[in-house]
C-alpha cells in the first residue's frame, strides 16, 4: 500500500529544547492512524510540523510523494490535506447550516450547494439543529460542525487532533463512527488522542511518541500489549 504521508527524519528544536526527533512515519494510503503518548510527548508539534504552522529545523515532509516540507498552510490543504482541531473553531453567531455553507461555498457548484448542506447535516447528527446558533450547540455538537466544515473541502487527508475531548462517552462512540465512515469513503486519517477507548474504537495502526521520538508503533492489540507503553503512561519510563 502506497504512503500518502511520510516524515523523513524529522526535527525541530525551539532553541535548546529538542522536541522532534528524528522521526520517520508512514501513513498508509486509506488507513486510520491514531498518534498516542504521555503529555509533553511532542504530538502537538509534530501535528503543527504536518500542517505548516511550525517548519522543521531539519528532516522532510511528503505528501502523496510529493516533498511540501516548507510549503504555507494553504498550500498543503489546496493538496487535499484539512484540519480539526481540538477546540472548535466554528462562527458562534451563525447558524449550524450558514457555518456549512461559508465551508462549502468555494468547493461545491452553487446549484448543488443546497444539497450538499442537508448531506452533511444528515452525516453530523445536526439535521434537527440546522437553524440553532452554533454557539448554542452542546459540546459535542460543537465539535461535529467542525469535522463538517473540514470535511467539506473533500479532503484526501484529515488531521484530527483530540476529536473527542471533553465529549460524553456516546458522543465519543458517535464520532468514530463518523471517523469510520469517512475512512471508508477514502479519506484517510491521523488523529491525536488521549481517549484510547476512541483509538480502540477506530485505529488501524498506533504511533506511540514519548519525548519527540518514536517509541512504539504496531496495531491497537499489539500497543495496548506493550508493558513499555504502559510504564510510560505511569511515568516510570524516562529515557
């Protein structure tokens, strides 16, 4: 199976502080890949490193094989690369269906917009909500419009960092399975997350980073399985 990311021995230092290092990932064409570890592992960094907001100091990025190491934001999601971030960056003011359509209005034909709109207000779980300000909307609610307004770029890739955060346990179950779905439309997927009921839930591989490096990588079972992985998690790995 063909890559459609790769990091090449990636690195970035904020002065004396080495917080990515040296790492060599490979996310596979159609593949869920959850990226795990304890707090201050470097998977915020190396999240920015994927999507432009930070350049590396050395290493390289690729994308469907094509280098975009010091491409801008814009670039990499022009290629097919879209984001969620873990706090939902939706119009408060505006109504779940107008926060679609700002979304929408440059990557769907105008006659078919309208459409597209109610599909995606199905897919979300937020048909009922289509007229509520989205800043009136539940958490979890809130966290759904923003994987809808990244999902409407069509993107080959999306990058999900802590999807599930502060959602309830059904909410959580829902989101993989919008995850899954997604997935089995084509679209491939990196999340960061905390929640390994969730990475249970939807990851075909798991990337455990612990102080910017690859620690351990393999399936869900075989991560789980790893008396490391569980030393780091209760802080009694330091190296």
């Amino acid at each position: 199976m063909t890559a459609i990311l790769e990091t090449r021995a990636l690195n970035k230092w904020f002065g004396g502080l080495h917080v990515t290092g040296g790492v060599n990932f490979t996310l596979k064409t159609g593949e869920i890949h959850c990226l795990i570890g304890p707090n201050g592992a470097g998977k915020s960094t190396f999240f920015r490193l994927i999507l432009g907001e930070h350049l590396p100091t050395s290493g390289a990025i690729l994308f469907e094989g094509a280098e975009i190491t010091r491409e801008k934001p814009f670039q990499r999601i022009r290629r097919g690369i879209s984001v969620k971030f873990q706090v939902p960056g939706i119009f408060k003011a505006l109504s779940v269906r107008q926060n679609l359509q700002i979304a929408l209005q440059h990557h769907q034909a105008a006659h078919s917009l309208a459409e597209e709109i109610d599909r995606l207000l199905e897919f979300l779980k937020l048909k009922d909500a289509e007229r509520t300000l989205a800043g009136n909307l539940s958490h979890g609610q809130k966290q759904w419009l923003e994987i809808g307004m990244a999902i409407a770029l069509k993107p080959r890739l999306l990058l999900l960092d802590e999807p599930t955060a502060g959602m309830t346990p059904d909410e959580t179950f829902a989101t993989g399975e919008m995850v899954q779905a997604l997935n089995r439309e084509g679209v491939s997927v990196l999340a960061v997350e905390h929640d390994m009921a969730f990475v249970r839930q939807i990851a075909q591989a798991v990337t455990v980073l612990h102080f910017g490096k690859i620690f351990a990588q393999g399936s869900i079972e075989e991560i789980v399985a790893d008396e490391r992985v569980a030393a780091i998690y209760l802080g009694e790995v330091h190296a």
